[in-house]
C-alpha cells in the first residue's frame, strides 16, 4: 500500500493552528505519510510536526467555506486547525483518519524513522535478561536462567530467558505453565538482597469449578520459601472477582493445597474500567467551566485518583511482606500482565534504589512490563479521546507512571531521573518514532525484527545531552527503602499529564529553573573551595618555612 | 508518658524516649472526653493549629481533672489572663518600642503617595468618636468635608463610613471600604452619595465608581428587611454595583468543620476524600475570594476605576477582598515586610474582630469563623500558581497562623485599634512582627524573584478549579506521615546556606591562598613580623583562615559583604540552634513542611 493513496490533498496554504497558551500560528499545512506538519516558513517561529499516531480522534466544523479540524492527541493536547476551503478541510479530515488509524504494525513509522543522531550506545542491547541475570548470580546461586521458552511456546507473553528456582527442572516448568492463565508460570522478579526474599509473578492458577490442583506449580512456589517460612499470594483481584473467575477456568490458591502461602486479595480495578476512569479524568480536566463543585465531583466520578492509590498500596504491602515480614511473595491477577505489573513494578522502587536511577529505571520497565508481556501495543492503541469503543485498550502503564511520579513527588530527593521521564515514557507509549513499545511480547518482537528494523527509545535517551534534561537535580542517592504515604491528601492529580496543556506552565517553570540554578551555583562553589584547599595543602607541604613554624 | 499542665501549656513528656510535645492553652479549640475504655480514659484534644491529641489517661477522676482544668485554661475570661501579657522573651522595654514601631501605617500610605491632591488625612476619627471600630487615621477625599463623613457614617453600619485602603498611584484608583448602607427598603442619604460622588470624582480616570457588595445577593436582600442593605444605582450617580457572592461567617465556620471532620476520618478512602471535599465547600469558598479580588484588581489596574468594597459589617470579607486585591496589584505586599504591612493595615488596623473571630475569650460561639485562615490560605493558592512572585515561604504564613491563635504577642489581640489601645498592649506586650522579622531567614522563599515582580507587578491568576488544592501543610501540618518525606523547600534552603557559607570559605581560602603566596615569596612583612603560623591539622587550620579573613574583610571593601560574611556565620548558625528550640518547645510545633527522612517509621494504610 503507498501512503499517497490515502493523501488526498498533502498541502494547503493559509491554515491557522490554535494551541491553548500560545500564539495563533498560520502557515502551510503538509500531510506526509507519518507526519502532519504546519510551517510558517518563518525562521524563528516553531513549527508543528505531528505524528498521526499520535492522534486520537479528529472533530470537523464548518463557518461558511471555513472549515475547522479538532485534533485530539493520544498525549491529551487538543490543537485546532482552520482550513480554508470545505473540500481541503474535508479531504484532510480523511486522510488523518485513514492514516492514524493504520492497522498493519509494518506501517508504522518507527520502521520508516532514520535516527538524526548518532547511536553511542543501542538500546535494544541495553538491558539483556542475561545481563540482569549476572547481577542476581552475583547475590545467590539459588536461580537459574533457564531457555524453557526459547521459542516462545511454553508462554507466548514470556521473554526466551527467565530466571526460576534451581531446583526446578524444564519439564516441571512445561507442566506448570498448563496450571497457569496463558502459560504463565511463576518466574522471579525481584531478588531483595536485604534479606534473600524475593517476590514473583504469574497468571492465575487454572483451578476451575472443580478445584484441579498441580503438584509441580505447588512445588515449584514452595521451592523459594525458607524453611518454617511462610509466604504471601497477593491476587490483585478481589475474592469475588477471583470466585468468579473459576467459572471460567481461572481461580486462585486454596489453603488446603498451598499450606505454607497466605493470600491477600486486593482490588485493583481491571483493564476496561481503567480506561473509562481515564475518559471521565480527562473529559473533567478539559472542562472549562469554572464551578468548583463540578470539577471535585467529575475528578471523584473518574475513580482515577482511587485506582491510583489502591495499586499504590498494593504496592507497599508488596513490598512491606519482603522487607518487613521477610517473606517471599507471588504477585498474580487474571492475566498477570497488567495490574500485576503495576504491583511487582512499584514494590521495586520502593524497596530497590537502583530502580530509582535513570539507567535503573529504564531496566525495570524493559524487565516488569517490555519483557514481561504487557500488551503496549493493544492498550496504547488510542487514549482518552477515543470515540471507538474501546477494546483492549487500557492506562494500566499510565497508571504505573501516575503512582511512580507520586513517589516521586514524596521523595523528591530520592531520584535520579525528573518527572519528565515519566512523562516522556508515557507519551512514547503511545506514540514514538521508537520501536520499543512496539508489539505486545517479547515474541511479537522477535518477530517484526524490530531490533534490527527501528532504532530502540533508549539509544535516544541515553546520550549525554538527553539525559541532562531528564536528570533531577535534586537526586541524592538514597539507599533506604522509601515508604510513600497512600492517605488520599498525600496523593494528587498528576498536573503534569493531566493538566498539562490546560494551564500555563510558564511560572513553575521559571521557578524550577531557578532552582536548578541555585543547585548548580552551590555545586561550583563546593568544587572551588575543595580545589583551593588542595592548593592549599599543596603549597604548604612544598613550603618548608611554613612547615618548620 | 506523664502529662504536665502549667499555667500557659500542657506539656507530654514521653517516658521512653523523653521527647516532649507542648501545648500552648490558647491553641485548644476542644476538649473532649470519650467514654472509659479497658485502658483507661481517652481524652482528645482539638487545636486551632488544626493538631489534634489523643491521650489515654488510666485513672476516670484524674482525666476528669485534666479535662476540667483545661476547659478553664483554654478560655481565658479577661484579656489579663492571656499568654501575651506573661510572655517576656527577655528584652528590654526599648527593644519592645523598637518592635512596636517596626510596622508604620502612615509611612505606608505615604508609599502609595497618600496624602496627595485628591486624598487627605482627616481627623475626624481621632478620638474614635465617629467610628469606633476605624483606625483613628483615616483618608478621605479631598472633596469630603466632615459634615459629608459625619453624615455618611450615620448611614451606615457600626458609622464605617467609605475611607481608602488602598492607592494605585499608576492610575490614581482608589480601593475603599466600608460597610452596608442602612438603605432598608427606600431610604436614602445625601451625605452617603456625597461621599461616593467624591470618590467619584478624586479619579479622573473613569467616571464612575464600581460598588463590590462582597455578598450573596439573597442575603442582601434578607438585610433589607432589617433596615440595611446595598446602594440603589437610582440614586448614587455613578456607580456600578456588583454582588460577587462570598459567603458569611457562619457558612465559613461550618464549612471549615465539615472539612476538619472528612479530613480526620481514619484510613479515609479516596472517593469519600474528594465527595467530603466537595460537600464542605471549602475550595469553592476560597475561589470565591480569590474572584472576587481578581474583579477588583481587573477594575483598579485594567479600567484605572476606583472601588468601593463593603459586605455586612465590612471586617470580615471586605478586609478579605481588599486585602487579597491589594496584594495582586502591588508587589510590596508580597514581601515580607509588605506582607505585615498589608496585615496590619487591612486586618489589624480596620478592625477585623481577631478576639471573637478566634475565640480569644470565652465569647459566642456564633462569632468564630476561620475568615483570616482563609484568607492566608487564598496567598498560599497564590504562591502556588507563582512560585517566584512572593519573598515569603509557606512557612511564613503557617508562622503567622499559629500566632493568630496562640495570644503570645499583643498584635491580635482585641477586636479593633480603641481596645487594644485601652489594653495597652504596646506596654505589656511584644509585637509579632519584631519576632518574625528577627528570624526572616526561615522564611524566605528561595525562589523569590524581584525582577520577575517588575516584570509582572499585577498577577493575574487562574481560577479554573483545578488550581485550587486542598492546603494540607495548613490542615494536617502535624500529621508527619502524610507529608513528602523530602522537602524541596528545606533542601534547597540549605543549599542556599551552604552557598552562603561557601562564598565566605571561598573568600577565606583565597586570602590564605594569596597570603601563603606572599610568604613564600618573602615579600610580606607581616609574615616576620607575626607569622601566622598554621596550626598542625588541616580542619583546624581552615577554620582559622576563615576567622582571620572574616575581620580582615570587615575592614576591607564593603560592609554588607561582611553580614553575610564568614564572621556571622557562626551567630547565624546558633540563632537557628535557637529557633529551632523554641520550635520544639516554646511554640510546640514543628517545622510544618519539613518532615525528615524517617524511614524507620514507615505509616501504611495498607
């Protein structure tokens, strides 16, 4: 298929873009297989360039022969064009449509998108379960790497290596992964050095109605407990939920054939619901009208604030079970690529402070949610503003980077990397000239050769001048484990996402610059005085009048 | 723990770890005693500084005891009674003068270029006879002649009669205030529209004058019927009348209760958080204000028109609105002086009735209401929205709260100037302002720009909804497990003091540097005649360095550089050794932003 087949008309002159905050823009607007772009062809003014993927719907208006495009973005900006002409403006509407609603992954334009830097380092290496595994060999040699799932069909949402128990043979995984939802066994993903306890994630056990029982799946969790030690099963669901998923095949852990767990059930909300609270956030955040009471109750209405804090504390008992009980934990819900991963994901910035560093961190989202299986490309496939019903698509990462900038906003000094990390790994989801968040597996990865075909997100971020402008300046490492508060007044809106083309951000910014000046300045004075007393020393070692006297 | 009450604080003192929490009497708001339990006798303690205390007390007689006592103590009968005219923070009478003079509100309207051509002092106050509620200085137009004030303050409530408040010299506007006419149903008063003509006609910009009833119009209509009520446009030539809708101080004191009551609920979930939020009304009151200061600086700053505000009585959401507008249009009142300023001028000097409004004395009930909390809580959602535009911190405003309540300085004291003149208060008592601005330093906001205020001398803030946040450092500034365990606030101040420490190193070193140079060439005489030999270690040696350079720099270039030079260093450091005393034990208060690092006693709800 040629892209210029869908291009009706890829130019039109004397268009007005409207963007809240900021001046009127006209120009020339172009359509090109990936981008829409307005130029002014004035050297100092800012042009827009757009991805189609990212939009997410468009509204048409007419006034007479002026026709006006309404686009709505996947990262919740609202930009107006004016088109001249009722045919351009319709023949332009179409083809956004037509090209950001392409259904083949091949057409994307991550496999178009020829990188303006130079790669120092390619990020599809960057983070090998190989690599990560040589760390874990380095605290215990109770793990192993194992290549059960090399090609993908012992769980197709698995990565070729995961770690499990020693003591667990290729086979009794085979056996296991039949117990478990989509054929996810239990495998580990965290190792809390501290103690030796370590937390892991699976789908849910395959009871039924009927109670079916696997001897290997209880031997293979058993294989990390402690002798004497008992362990925590934390579903993600609640016991009604998790009851009724039994009817179809699902079910969780009984007492009587898991002796030595305790399970705690939890009520992290599912994938549809999350999305709708997402509509309901953003449509109370877009509204304008200047009623105090409307806006608390559609912020309450949305539930948002709510799932942020139930996956937030789900996340501390997680993570209060390892350092606090000492215990080993498995984290599961239905599929075990969702709320799961918002739980294992979070447990670990709590309790880990290598998670809370740049590098760290952009480890843990390629381990607990790229490798891991979250389904990106079915849950970032459209965003707020979607007019389609929804089908898989789900905030679930979003969410996971709502409770990461809480922590944040709590330990602001425990960080390496800014909120605009976060921001920018959400917008990336669901957008990006990178292949990284391309596809929904490992496997589906493998598959569209994406490491060989598009350029990975962190080749891009991890150059000098990148990480510069994500860094917080205020980061100083911070070894402890860091508890966040989960009481409602301690949680609040992420203006930075939600809020953000809603307001002018100009003052705060200012002010962060000054802050950033006032860490820099401080710095250059504690080198100088250091690098004088030095001198100092020196001087009066080498001057033996002043060493005798 | 064992409990100690003295005759101005109730003191706790932990047996195990012997940390002690204080309570100053007049913070308790309520006392209350909850049905014995198997552990003893529960006693909860509500303060205005919104802390609330929960003890356990094992034997009934003694709670009982306790609980009476501080029913007594809490509510002091006679002014004499109150911690202010017992607090002595050891200094001499002229320090207490000095204290006193700081804040000068004649020199203030001198700032704003008052008295001029159109404005004048009258003394027609001078003895409160007119108004006894009115600062004895007031300023009228020119054109007002005292049979025009007399006349109008007959026509209106308690005789506050429209006097300015505030002047915008770029546009000569006049903000002025007032209370309700006594309009009743048809009554009128040709002194009354005198008075507004003059004000009228003092502002050659505009030819009229708007009239910002701070009301909701229901309830100045509901007034009519008691004989007060709003001016009739028919017969005021030149105005503009506007309700904007601030509600009064009953709705106020309920709303602030039911806010208090969701906000403690234990392991409150986070829909009932935002509903209870809601349904109290509290934001939406705060934007109320804020709107309405908005209206009046847009009025002032944009059409150059001059104001008249009133509400009811005009103390209560008139100093509100006036205070707040004036702090938009003018930066001076965002800096820390200019901030007491504005306080003393709009709140103190006006007659905002501090003693029943905070429920200094055993008083009504009916008359409470957290009118001056919200509007420091309208300056906190500003500072929010610009972060550079105000000298002070949180911390300042959170200051200031506590000592509203806590009758240890004379400066809230009483209901208007005329009592606290009979109190005496300027005799036997300190002033606020004096603490505050000894320790300044606390409360400086590093982010403050002075040249983004020039840049930008009005604000103009948003009041879509969502700018407004629920101010939990003012609400729960004692609830530690709800707040950042990392204050940006507190890191960066430190920053700043390290920066501050490390220019005067800097310079220290430098000196030494040059002054070792010097010896090893040989060429200095003061190096024969008295080495200063270095002392064998090298921690030692820099702090030497600094000492000698430190008053070396006194006599060198400039003597600012020396205050925050090396040699002040050390007095500053102990003043916050100080300060932070008094924080812990004095005051019974912590530093409400900053909670530290305390990793060892995580709080989780889950």
């Amino acid at each position: 298929m040629e892209f210029a087949e869908l291009i009706k008309t890829p130019r039109v002159d004397g268009v007005v873009l409207h963007r809240p905050f900021m001046p009127t823009v006209e120009g020339t607007l172009c359509l090109t297989g990936h981008h829409l772009i307005l130029s002014s062809r004035q050297d100092n003014t800012e042009e827009l360039w757009l991805l189609h993927s990212n939009i997410d719907s468009i509204e048409k208006r007419f006034v007479g022969s002026l026709g006006s495009i309404i686009v709505k973005c996947k990262d919740l900006r609202v930009i107006q064009l004016d088109i001249p002409g009722m045919e351009e403006c319709l023949n332009i509407a179409s083809s956004i449509e037509a090209l950001s609603t392409l259904d083949s992954v091949s057409l994307m334009y991550p496999f178009f998108y020829r990188p303006m830097f130079e790669v120092i380092e390619d990020g599809w290496n960057s983070f090998l379960p190989e690599d990560a595994f040589k760390d874990l060999e380095s605290m215990t040699d109770e793990w192993r790497l194992s290549e059960v799932n090399k090609d993908f069909s012992v769980c197709p949402s698995y990565p070729a290596l995961v770690a499990v128990p020693k003591d667990v043979n290729d086979d009794t995984l085979r056996k296991v992964a039949t117990f478990r939802h989509s054929g996810r066994f239990p495998i580990l993903s965290y190792y809390h050095k501290k103690n030796g306890m370590v937390m892991m994630r699976a789908g849910q056990p395959l009871t039924g109605t009927n109670g079916r029982r696997c001897k290997e799946d209880e031997k293979l969790i058993n294989a990390t407990l402690r002798p004497g030690k008992r362990g925590y099963i934390i579903d993600t669901r609640t016991i009604n939920v998790a009851q009724q998923a039994k009817a179809r095949g699902g079910g969780f852990e009984s007492e009587a054939n898991y002796p030595q767990w305790r399970r705690i059930h939890k009520a992290i909300e599912r994938a549809n619901i999350l999305q709708e609270s997402l509509i309901k956030l953003v449509e109370a955040c877009n509204d304008q009208s200047h009623s105090m009471d409307r806006w608390l109750s559609k912020l309450e209405a949305s539930n948002w604030q709510t799932h942020v804090k139930e996956i937030l504390t789900t996340a501390c008992l997680a993570a209060q079970c390892i350092d606090r009980e000492g215990a080993s934990v498995l984290v599961h819900g239905t599929d075990g690529t969702d709320s799961t991963l918002q739980v294992t994901s979070l447990a670990q910035i709590i309790l880990d402070p290598a998670c809370r560093t740049i590098r760290g961190f952009q480890s843990l989202v390629e381990r607990e949610w790229l490798q891991a299986g979250h389904p990106f490309q079915q849950r970032c496939a459209q965003s707020a503003y979607s007019n389609s019903k929804p089908r898989q698509e789900a905030p679930v990462f979003l969410l996971f980077l709502d409770c990461v900038w809480q922590i944040l906003r709590q330990f602001p000094c425990s960080f390496e990397f800014s909120e605009s990390l976060l921001v920018l790994l959400f917008e990336h989801a669901y957008a990006s000239q990178f292949g990284t968040f391309l596809g929904n597996s490992a496997a589906e990865r493998t598959k569209l050769s994406l490491p060989e075909k598009t350029v990975s997100l962190w080749s891009w971020v991890n150059r000098p001048q990148e990480l510069e402008r994500l860094t917080n300046p205020l980061y100083e490492a911070n070894s402890l484990v860091i508890w966040p508060s989960v009481a409602p007044q301690s949680l609040l809106l992420w203006e930075g996402v939600f809020l953000r083309w809603n307001r002018s951000s100009k003052c705060l910014d200012e002010a962060y610059e000054e802050m950033v000046h006032i860490i820099e300045y401080n710095k250059e004075l504690q080198n100088k005085v250091n690098s004088l007393r030095r001198q100092l020393a020196q001087l009066e070692t080498e001057d033996p009048l002043l060493k005798t006297s | 723990g064992t409990l100690y009450l003295t005759a101005t604080h109730l003191i706790f003192v932990e047996s195990s770890s012997n940390n002690s929490t204080s309570i100053l009497h007049h913070h308790i708001a309520s006392v209350e005693k909850l049905s014995l339990t198997t552990t003893g006798c529960p006693l909860v303690i509500q303060c205005r500084n919104f802390r609330v205390v929960h003890f356990v007390i094992q034997r009934e007689r003694d709670c009982h005891d306790v609980y009476s006592s501080l029913l007594r103590l809490r509510q002091p009968v006679s002014y004499e009674e109150l911690y202010a005219f017992s607090y002595n923070p050891k200094q001499n009478d002229q320090q207490r003068e000095e204290g006193w003079q700081l804040i000068d509100l004649g020199a203030e309207f001198e700032r704003m270029g008052v008295p001029c051509d159109q404005w004048q002092l009258t003394d027609v106050n001078r003895d409160y006879k007119v108004c006894e509620t009115y600062p004895r200085d007031l300023y009228v137009p020119i054109t007002a002649s005292k049979p025009i004030i007399v006349g109008s303050s007959k026509f209106r409530s308690k005789g506050r009669f429209p006097v300015l408040t505030y002047f915008y010299q770029e546009k000569k506007a006049a903000v002025c205030r007032c209370s309700q006419p006594l309009s009743g149903f048809s009554a009128r008063c040709l002194e009354d529209e005198s008075m507004l003509q003059a004000i009228s006609k003092a502002n050659h910009n505009s030819r009229f004058v708007y009239v910002m009833d701070t009301r909701p119009k229901l309830n100045a209509l509901a007034n009519r019927a008691a004989g007060k009520g709003y001016e009739n446009e028919d017969n005021y030539s030149n105005i503009r009348f506007q309700f904007v809708g601030i509600e009064n101080i009953h709705v106020m004191r309920t709303s602030l209760q039911k806010l208090l009551e969701v906000t403690g609920t234990r392991s409150l979930s986070m829909s009932d958080y935002l509903v209870g939020l809601e349904s109290s009304g509290w934001l939406r009151h705060i934007k109320a204000i804020v709107d309405a200061a908005i209206f009046l600086t847009k009025a002032v700053t944009g059409e150059g028109a001059s104001v008249l505000v009133h509400c009811s009585d005009g103390w209560d959401r008139t100093a509100q609105v006036c205070s707040l507008g004036s702090l938009l249009m003018d930066p001076y009142y965002r800096t820390i002086k200019g901030f007491m300023v504005l306080i003393e001028k709009d709140w103190i000097s006006f007659g905002h009735k501090f003693a029943d409004r905070c429920d200094q004395l055993d008083g009504d009930p009916k008359e409470v209401s957290p009118i001056f909390t919200q509007f420091l809580e309208c300056v906190w959602q500003l500072t929010e929205q610009f972060p550079q535009s105000f000298e002070f911190s949180e911390w300042f405003l959170l200051q200031i709260h506590e000592h509203v309540h806590s009758c240890q300085y004379g400066n809230f004291l009483g209901n208007n100037q005329r009592q606290r003149e009979e109190l005496q208060l300027r005799d036997r008592t300190h002033s606020l302002w004096a603490f505050l601005m000894s320790e300044k330093q606390n409360y400086l906001n590093p982010f403050y720009s002075p040249a983004f205020s020039e840049l930008h001398p009005v604000l103009e803030p948003s009041t879509l909804p969502y700018h407004f946040k629920f101010w939990r450092n003012m609400y729960h500034q004692f609830d530690r497990s709800m707040h950042p365990r990392q204050s940006i606030l507190k890191t960066i101040l430190t920053l700043r003091e390290n920066s501050r420490n490390g220019e005067s190193m800097l310079q220290a070193l430098e000196n030494v540097s040059a002054l070792t140079e010097l010896q090893q060439l040989g060429v200095t005489p003061v190096a024969t005649s008295e080495p200063p030999a270095p002392p064998p270690t090298r921690d030692q040696r820099s702090n030497d360095g600094q000492e000698e350079v430190g008053e070396e720099a006194i006599e060198g270039t400039d003597t600012e550089r020396t205050v925050e030079g090396s040699s002040a260093t050390e007095s500053r450091k102990q003043r916050y050794g100080e300060l932070e005393g008094t924080y812990n034990s004095e005051l019974a208060k912590e530093e409400p932003a900053v909670v530290s690092l305390e990793f060892g006693v995580a709080r989780m709800t889950c």
